[in-house]
C-alpha cells in the first residue's frame, strides 16, 4: 500500500547547507533511492544524487540514512516504519559537492600510492598455477564495489581531517593484503603500509567491516593478517639483525 513519508534531506554545497523537509509517496518494494528519485521528479529538480546501477554493484550512491552509511539503492523503505523520518545526508568523510554527492577524489589518490602486482620477472601468462584458496582470498577482496563507505565511517579519517594525508583508509588496506598475499607478487608493501598508509592508525574498530555493503571482512582478513605481517618483519629479531647485517 502506497503512503506518505516524511523525509528531511541535506541541501546545500561547500559554503553550507540544511536539512529541507519533504512529504513523498512511497510505494511497496520501494528503496530510499526510489524516493530521492521521485523528490527529483516532482518537487526539487535540482537536488544533486549520485548514482548508476541501481543494483548495488557501482558503488555510486553512498550516503547516510538516519546517519549510517549505506547504499541508497539497497536500502528497503520497508526498513523503517511509515511514521519515521528518514533523513538523507551527504558522506560526512568527503567534502560536499551538492546536496547528497561528495567529492571521493582522496581515494583515488590513495590508490594511486600502491604498486600494482608486480610478478616475478619472465614469468609468462599460463606458466603458473594457484591454489583454491588464494584464488579465494583474493576474490573475497575483490568484490569491492568502491562505494567508500567503509571510508566514510572510519574515525581515524571521520574525525580527523588531518590524518588523510597519512593514512589510506580500510578500502586500501584490502587491496594491499590482496597484493601482499598472493602468491606470486614479488613486491614488499610492508612498509609502504605501516610508514605511508597508516595501519598503525586503525585501531580495530571494526566499524569498516560493519558497513561493508559487500560483506568483506575487512578488519578479519586484511587488515589483522597485515599489521602481523608488518609486525613480523619488524620486531623479528631475526630479521632485525638481518637487516643490521646486510644494509651494510
Ligand atoms: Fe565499499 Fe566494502 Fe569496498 Fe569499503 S571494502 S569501499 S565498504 S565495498
Ligand atoms: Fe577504521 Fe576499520 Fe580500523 S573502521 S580503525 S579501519 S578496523
Ligand atoms: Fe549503484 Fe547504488 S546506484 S550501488
């Protein structure tokens, strides 16, 4: 059954904004994208949005709702009572553009910094197999739709502007696991990780993984495996007293 539902959504730009408040119908099997469609259509022309595929896969249409970050084309209307208002706000990580659409450009700068898979030199397509399970592994991390929400709710970057410049946030923390541990990646990130992404900022919150549209287990199987591997090559005395040995 169709009804009316109150919706208070964020309007404004870089100098400022508000909350305005909308009346909207609502109809069955109706996501909150739906709904900032129809505002569109019939009483805010103007109101900017961001997204594509209306399918969960492209990652375009990240807000907040009643403040947690989700995608707004799988976000159900059925999620809320039809008494509620539901307040539609911009990703508070990025600076605004218009209305609900930010500027994610931090992120592709971020992925800019890591090297890409770097195989043994010679190797040729086909002259290699791989286990299952690092097939898997990698797959898992891959599923990454880049809606930057795991970004966005992160509070080493949320409440500290100042910590973009030294950290790369839990969306590059995949990638640099899913390079780090595949098989035939001969590059050491290690490093790279701890001295220029950050890791040692993340203190396991787990606020990534908790709104992670994809369901990757961010904090589990990246980050965690990550900041051991930089742990074991650090304070290994071994490796320490390799490195005494051979800087040399
Ligand atoms: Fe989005 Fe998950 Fe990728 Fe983060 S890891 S950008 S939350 S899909
Ligand atoms: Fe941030 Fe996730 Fe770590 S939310 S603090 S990157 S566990
Ligand atoms: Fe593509 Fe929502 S429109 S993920």
């Amino acid at each position: 059954m169709a009804y009316d539902a109150k919706f208070k959504v964020w309007r404004g730009d870089a100098d400022g904004g508000a909350l305005q408040d909308y009346t909207v119908e609502v109809n069955e099997g109706e996501v909150v994208l739906d709904i900032i469609h129809r505002i569109q259509a019939t009483q805010a022309s103007d109101l900017a949005v961001r997204w594509n595929c209306k399918a969960g896969k492209c990652g375009s249409c990240s807000a907040e709702v009643n403040g947690r970050p989700r995608l707004m084309c799988m976000t159900r209307m059925s999620t809320f009572t039809e008494d509620e208002t539901v307040t539609v706000t911009p990703m508070r990580t990025f600076p605004v553009i218009r209305d609900l659409v930010t500027d994610v450009s931090f992120n592709y700068v971020k992925a800019r910094e890591i090297p890409s898979f770097t195989p043994p030199p010679g190797l040729e397509p086909g002259e290699y197999r791989m286990q299952q399970v690092d097939v898997e592994r990698s797959q898992e991390f891959r599923k990454c739709i880049e809606c930057f929400l795991c970004q966005n709710v992160c509070h080493v970057i949320r409440d500290h502007e100042d910590n973009k410049q030294a950290y790369a946030g839990p969306r590059f923390f995949i990638r640099l696991a899913e390079l780090e541990m595949h098989p035939l990646d001969v590059a050491d990130r290690r490093d790279l990780g701890q001295d220029d992404m950050g890791l040692g900022y993340c203190n396991i919150t787990k606020c990534c993984t908790e709104v992670c549209p994809e369901g990757i287990h961010i904090t589990d199987n990246a980050i965690i495996p990550m900041k051991e591997r930089v742990a074991g090559h650090r304070y290994d005395p071994l490796v320490w007293l390799g490195d005494k040995l051979f800087r040399r």
